[in-house]
C-alpha cells in the first residue's frame, strides 16, 4: 500500500501528464506483415492523442488506425478529431477500416490542409470512393464534420493546432499541437534538404519545431541509400532529422516512417547510430525509433 507521501507522488505525476500519446503504425509507405518486422510493427502512419481532460485527435490514418478503432468500440462512443497531414495512401488508407465510423453516436471531426487536395472531405471521400471500396462514405453510421476552412491555427478543445508546410511531393504539412505548455511536433513525411513546392529551408523547420517536448518526424534512409535512389521522393536522412532536433532544442525525438525493406535488428542499427549521434553532439535529447505500441508521456 503507498503510504501517504506516495500517494501525493501519484497525484502530482498525474497532474503533470497532460497529452497521452501512442503510436499505432510508423512504417513508411507500405504495411509490412511479417516475423521480421515484429518489434516495431508493419503499420502505416497513425497516432492519437489524448488530453488529460479527454480531448481525443488522431493524427493521419495509416493502417495503425484499424487496430485504434477495435479497441475504441469496446467503450461509449464518443467524440475524435482526424487532423490529417496529406493524401498519400499510407496516410489515409486506414481510414475505410476504422470501426467506429460504422457506428452511431460516434462524432468524428475532420482537420487538414486543403493544398494536399482539393478538400478535406475530398481526401476522405476518395479512400471510400468505387470501384475501390464496395461502401461509400454517405452511408456510414457515425456524424461526420469537415472543417475545410483550417487557417494557420484552429482550436481542438483546449488544443491549439498549428500547421506548416511540409517539403514533400504532392504538398501537405505537419503540425505543432500545444497543450498546456506542452507540445508535440508532427512531421510524418519530410524532406527539407529537397526543394519541394511550398516546403522551408532548414531553418523555417528549426524555428517551427524550436524547444517542444517531442519531435515526430521522418527519418527513412540512411545516406547511402538516399544517395542511391531516392532523392526527391519526399524523405529524409536519419542525420538529417537528428540535426533538426538538436539544433530546435526538441527534449525526446521520434524517428519516424521506418523503411519498408528494414527489418527489426537493421532498426535497432539504425537508432543505436542515431543515439551515438545525440550522445557526439553533447546534447541530452531522448532519441528512439518509434515502434508500435509506444505510449508516451507529453
Ligand atoms: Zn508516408
Ligand atoms: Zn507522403
């Protein structure tokens, strides 16, 4: 039994977590089943939020959202917002399969940047749209609500969001999302070494991402490969992203959209190189790759 001293420990560590946060998929591009891709998850992009004071976000709806939603309709319905960073397939293919959207007294709310398409209704719609999926989105159980008009800042709950353009093929943008002084960072897809439409100099992403509390941001390729074939597709060196973090002052960084052809132990290579680049450099900075599952304290 705590005794009275670890109860007010209890108390003031409760008090002090303000955004749960958890990983649902993180690989890149592709969902990659498989014995070799365990440890991290073969999952595409998706996270979710939730506040202390229960404000629920999903952030993009990659195949790790399916998962999210078996475990949401074992509870009440309630109310999620879906802040979306850009159409690419393995951003918003999960979606279709998200269970509670074939529930009543489920609200969802949709947020996103309209550059990446011509709506964010649009964006959705198209995942759903025949003759590619047998429903269509008119016939879905759950009350839907797009908020097309999403400027440089909007408000979720007590959640400010805040958006900035990625440097990625096809637009779209990550998002700085505050919540009683804390803040996490969200750039899924990025590749700001590259000169893509619309995307910032190092420096821009430097100043977005300055002092937050966790840094969410691709990191696919080592040099090499990089090098060899896939300059331009929107991604970003591992060293790349480590530099960003240090040099915006980021307190945890999570390496994110792991390379659909690296298998668990090359993971575990490339995060134990990126920490030996964080440990070089001085510099205190939390550095994991990110893997499913993870639950993060914000
Ligand atoms: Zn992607
Ligand atoms: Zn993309």
């Amino acid at each position: 039994m705590p005794g009275a001293d670890g109860c007010q420990l209890f108390l003031k560590a409760t008090l002090a977590m303000s955004m749960k946060v958890t990983v649902w998929g993180a690989r890149g591009s592709v969902p990659t089943p498989g014995v070799e891709y365990i440890r991290y998850g073969g999952d595409t992009t998706c996270m979710s939020l939730e506040t202390d004071d229960g404000t629920l976000v999903v952030l993009d709806a990659g195949t790790g959202l399916r998962r999210f939603g078996s475990e949401l309709i074992r509870k009440p319905p309630r109310r999620i917002a879906f802040v979306l960073s850009h159409a690419h397939w393995d951003h918003v293919i999960g979606f279709p399969f998200f269970k509670p959207l074939y529930r009543k007294g489920f609200e969802l709310d949709f947020y996103g940047c309209t550059h990446a398409q011509a709506s964010v209704r649009a964006m959705v719609e198209k995942t759903m749209q025949a003759p590619f999926f047998p429903v269509d989105l008119s016939r879905v159980g759950a009350t839907l609500t797009f908020h097309e008009r999403c400027g440089d800042e909007c408000m979720i709950g007590d959640i400010v969001v805040q958006r900035f353009p990625m440097s990625h093929p096809n637009g779209g943008c990550g998002f700085r999302i505050g919540y009683k002084g804390r803040s996490l960072i969200f750039f899924p897809d990025n590749e700001f070494t590259f000169d893509h439409q619309g995307g910032r100099s190092l420096a821009g992403y430097v100043n977005f991402c300055a002092g937050c509390n966790l840094l969410v941001h691709d990191a696919e390729y080592r040099a090499e490969e990089y090098a060899a074939f896939s300059r331009g597709w929107g991604h970003s060196i591992y060293t790349d992203t480590v530099r960003l973090g240090l040099e915006a002052g980021a307190e945890r960084l999570l390496l994110w959209h792991i390379n659909q052809d690296r298998v668990d132990d090359q993971v575990d290579a490339l995060q134990t190189e990126a920490r030996a680049v964080v440990l070089a450099a001085g510099s205190r900075m939390t550095c994991d790759m990110a893997a499913a599952g993870m639950v993060i304290e914000v």
